[in-house]
C-alpha cells in the first residue's frame, strides 16, 4: 500500500475475540465499507458478540451527529464469524482484542503469525503489554504494532498507536492508512509499558481505589472531585467501570510485571470487587452500581 494513499473498500480486515473491544473495533471498519472477519473459538462469544454489534449499530445512528449513512442490517452483513483463525489468512490487517493477559496474547499473535499470509500486518489492541514483547512471539516483528482503541471503540475519534522498535515504515503507514479511512486520529507514541494511556491513567485508578479503600472518601465522592473541581468528563472510577474493572486488573498486573513499579500492585478492593463479578458497567456494578431497579 503506498503511503498516504487511501485503502480500497475491499480492503478485507480481520479482528480477534468477539468481546466488547473486538466487536466494536470490527464495528468501526464495518461502518466504514470494510469487509471484517472476525474469529471467536466459542460459539457462546459470537452468538453474544453478534447481538452486540446490532445493539452497537443501533446505538451508533442515536447519539452520532450526522448518523452513519449506510442502514444497521447493511453494516452487519459485512461482518462474517469465524471459528478458526484460517478465516483470518486474507486480511490485509488483523486486530487483535484478546484478554488483557501476557500469556493469552502471546498465544494469539503466535497462531495469527501462523494462519496469515506473509503481508498480513498484526496489530494488538493491548493496553499494557510492551509491543516488542509480543513481535518477539511472531516471525514478522516488523509486522506488529500496537492499535490502542478506546472504549467504547466505535464512539471514539482517535486511537493511540504504539510503534515497536521493528515496527516497519510500510507496516505503521498501511495502519495509519487504514484508521484515516475509518475516520480515526491516530497519536502515535513510541512503545513502552502502558504507552502513554495507562501508564498514567492505571496508578491514577488504584490511587483512587485505594483512597476509597482507606475510608478517604467513597467512589461517588472521589469521582466528584475529578468532575466538580477539574472539570474531568469522567472521573477515575467511572472510568474504571467503563474500561472494565478485569481488564484494569490485568493491566495493573502486566505493569507490575514489566515495569517492577509497587505503585501498579493492585488495591485490595479492586481485585476484591473483580472477584466477586462486579467488573463495571458490563456486569452491572463495579465501583458503582449500574443495575436497574
């Protein structure tokens, strides 16, 4: 693909993992014209992931302004499941939106590096875990980066894009290509562990944790602070809860790991609440409660 050139619609995509991330990264390139395949080994995943991705396009036409142009059912017919990574083999781009664990991301990228053809550029969507760590698990390193899509994926305009340190020219520019396309900004930062993102956002949200741990202040009050006082769309803790507290979790665990900082060591009550399925706004109730009474 030449650089700064727009990549045809035809351009096929492919995404792992049928989870919320997955599904509305595959959402965004759908949306755009995309063909997306995206694979799932659990039939359960993409049974839940399909319905989702129909509850995201609805979503998308009521609180974008203008509304995506193309109808809902259009959109979702460009998107096919997958239960084997083979589907994958044809994609100029694969994203990967495993579980935030170093070990379970490894295993992916080494069965991607194996299914794709050689061409097939591999982007993870880690939020934590350093991108030449996982290039190391492939045999094209000059072949993966890092697409840091926020959450959720399809209401968001930019990603933070982490380039490794054998992260090709060609590979970066058919990247940056591709999310122009999709009406993404990309920031790119070079790789580290958390990049920029979580490097800061992470010991934020277990200082927060801990400050409600200690009885400082509850959640509703911590948050408030951020709101009332510096004018933050979102507090810490909120955040969490829409990140999604287990994902918080591992990636506080992978920056202990990789970084050997006490600050990254999990609080109490956020492996507590992860442990007893609170984990935010997807399961109903994390640091606060979203169920409907």
């Amino acid at each position: 693909m030449r650089s700064g050139s727009r990549p045809p619609a035809t351009t096929p995509i492919g995404v792992v993992g049928a989870g919320t991330m997955g599904v509305g990264v595959a959402q965004c390139f759908a949306e755009a014209g995309y063909p997306v395949t995206l694979h799932d080994p659990d039939p359960a995943a993409r049974a839940a992931g399909e319905r989702r991705l129909r509850t995201g396009l609805r979503a998308a036409r009521l609180l974008r302004r203008p509304a995506p142009g193309d109808p809902p059912a259009e959109v979702a017919a460009r998107v096919r499941w997958a239960s084997a990574p083979d589907a994958l083999a044809g994609a100029a781009l694969v994203v990967e939106c495993g579980p935030e664990r170093m070990d379970v991301k490894e295993r992916i990228l080494g069965t991607l590096d194996a299914a794709c053809g050689p061409d097939t550029v591999l982007a993870s969507c880690t939020s934590a875990i350093p991108v030449d760590i996982l290039a190391g698990h492939t045999g094209r390193p000059d072949r993966v980066l890092a697409t840091h899509f926020m959450n959720p994926a399809h209401l968001k305009d930019a990603v933070e894009v982490v380039r490794g340190p054998r992260t090709s020219e060609e590979s970066l520019a058919t990247v940056l290509a591709l999310l122009d396309a999709i009406g993404k900004r990309a920031h790119l930062v070079r790789d580290s562990p958390g990049f920029v993102s979580n490097r800061v956002l992470m010991p934020m949200i277990n200082d927060a944790a801990a400050r409600v741990e200690e009885g400082t202040a509850d959640a509703e009050t911590v948050d408030l602070v951020f709101t009332d006082c510096f004018g933050h769309a979102m507090g810490p803790l909120r955040t969490a809860d829409l990140i999604g507290l287990d994902t918080v979790l591992d990636s506080l665990v992978v920056l202990r790991e990789t970084t050997g900082d006490p600050r990254f060591e999990p609080t109490a009550l956020l492996r507590d609440l992860v442990e007893r399925g609170h984990r935010g706004r997807k399961s109903g109730r994390g640091f606060h409660n979203y169920e409907i009474r």
